[in-house]
C-alpha cells in the first residue's frame, strides 16, 4: 500500500557553516561514484558521459555498461545507504554514516568485488588545490544525516526548476545533472557556434567549452564562496554582462567569480522562490544571450 509523506519543506535551510564537514566529505564520495561512471561510460560531448543525476531518492550513476549487464550506484539521502544494482539482479547496500574517506574508498572497493565488478578509476580527487589520494584521506570523515538529506531536497526542487527552464529552448541544452569535481548541479544551453579556443586550456577544459555556452546551476557554497547559491554565466562572456539587469532584485554580478549570482538564503526569502528563480535563469539567461547576439528565432520556442 502506498503511503502519503508528510509535506516538507522543499527549500530548507542550508547554512554552510552548518554543513560543510559533511559537504566535504560527500564532495570526496561523489568523486569516487563518479569516478567509476566517467571509467565505464562512453565518450559523450562536453563530458556529459560523467555526471550524476537527481533520483527519486539521492544522486544516481544511471545505468552505466558493464559488459553485457548494466550497474547502477545510488546515494540514497532517503535510507542513507549507498545502493549497487546489478541487471544480473545482484546488490548490495551499504550504510552512509560517519566515515573516512579512505574507509568509504575501501568499503566501495569491497562492495564491486562482492559483485564480481572490476573497475579502474584514478584514486586521487580532480578540481581542488591540495587533493589527498582516497586511499590516505582520513581527513573528512562526517556524515551529518538531516544535511544530507537537506541538500538532496534543494537539488530536487532545483533540478524541477532546471527542467521547467529547459523546456522553452529547443537548441542544444544539456541534461540537469550533477557534476562532482565541482560538485554543482547545471543545465547548459548552447548557441550553435563555435567557441574560441581558450589560452593553455587542459583537454577537460577544451571539451566542455568548445562551443559557446550560457549556464545555470546550483552550488552549497564549496570552493571557499562559503553560502549556497544560484549561479548563471556565459563563455564566452560578451563585453557588458557585468552591467546587465536582472531579477530579482537580491541577485546580482560577482565580479570576482565573473558570474550572476543569487544567494539560497536570499531565495528563500523571496515571497515565491519558485518564481525567482525562474525569474533568475530567465533574465540571466536573456541578457547573455542578447549581448552575445544568440539567434532567438531559431534557438527558443514561441509561445
């Protein structure tokens, strides 16, 4: 029999502060998850073969190729287990709770080998200035269950928003999807041109940005920024983005990070978070696309 869930509050708070110890050490989980799609997973454009995605339960692989069978690997913010389905009808859970990075990395190692899986990932986090090898990081080890599961809500309501803001481009746009070197979730809509190639860009770099990019997402405030926010930006970004007017009016440009920003605890505030952040993609996205002379007529649907 089904049973009906109590209301929740579909945008918690999310104070850094809070949160960040867990944050951290989800940050390094997710790398090894991650790690293991981008390992069995083909080639897609803009890296788009290694995301995770929002589930209906925590942030999921998708079913990734495994010889002739398919695995997925699911956190469940729900249960606060880590789930491994094989097609073959094997799995395996395993429970998320305090837990070093290097235990997560051995207990991950044994629960691949229990299913008679064998998957090669470089053992060393991407995108941070000092990483520790999985292996020997014994640093982050916190697993506060409730900001789990908070953080896992505001990706769903985000994650509907994005789809919802999708739905009126019909050019190239990516999936919503999860990306844990930076560990922000984004939609990527593209205009059909080639971009510039970017001065001693790495081949990841190369790849994502080949063609000219506007994107939005959402990210807790890692990465120093230190609070949660909304985020838009183009690249290449035309000349006048800084001075561009947005909504709503809490939002603005961050010089520094070169980006439109919309802080969570801001949104939250808003009579209709709903609304403004929809407001917020929308007006973000038509003042870049405006000064870079995107073609709307082709790229947008009407009416």
């Amino acid at each position: 029999m089904a049973r009906t869930a109590a209301k929740v509050d579909v945008w918690p708070e999310l104070d850094w502060a809070q949160w960040s110890d867990t944050a951290d050490t989800l940050h390094m989980w997710t790398q090894i998850i991650g790690k293991t799609r981008l390992a069995l997973s083909p080639l897609q454009a803009h890296w788009w073969n290694v995301p995770l995605y929002v589930s209906a339960r925590g942030l999921s692989t998708a079913a990734m190729p495994y010889g002739d069978e398919m695995l997925e690997i699911e956190f469940d913010f729900v249960s606060h287990v880590l789930r491994y389905r094989l097609s073959t009808g094997a799995e395996i859970a395993t429970p998320l709770r305090n837990q070093s990075v290097a235990d997560f990395y051995a207990e991950y190692k044994r629960s691949l080998a229990a299913l008679g899986v064998t998957v090669d990932i470089w053992p060393v986090p991407v995108e941070l200035k000092t990483p520790i090898p999985f292996a020997e990081d014994t640093q982050h080890a916190t697993y506060d269950a409730d900001a789990a599961h908070r953080f896992w809500r505001v990706l769903t309501r985000a994650d509907q928003i994005f789809q919802l803001f999708s739905t009126k481009f019909i050019g190239k746009v990516s999936p919503v999807h999860f990306f844990w070197g930076s560990f922000d979730l984004a939609v990527t809509r593209f205009s059909g041109r080639v971009a510039p190639p970017r001065a001693d860009a790495d081949p990841i770099t190369r790849e994502a940005y080949s063609r000219e990019v506007i994107s939005a997402g959402f990210w807790p405030g890692n990465g120093g920024f230190g609070a949660a926010a909304f985020y838009c930006y183009a690249a290449p970004a035309p000349a006048g983005l800084d001075q561009a007017k947005i909504w709503p009016a809490s939002a603005g440009y961050n010089a520094e990070l070169g980006e439109f920003l919309l802080k969570y605890d801001d949104l939250r505030a808003e009579a209709n978070p709903d609304a403004a952040l929809m407001e917020f993609l929308e007006s973000t996205y038509d003042a870049a696309a405006q000064l870079a002379k995107w073609d709307h007529a082709s790229l947008e649907r009407v009416g």
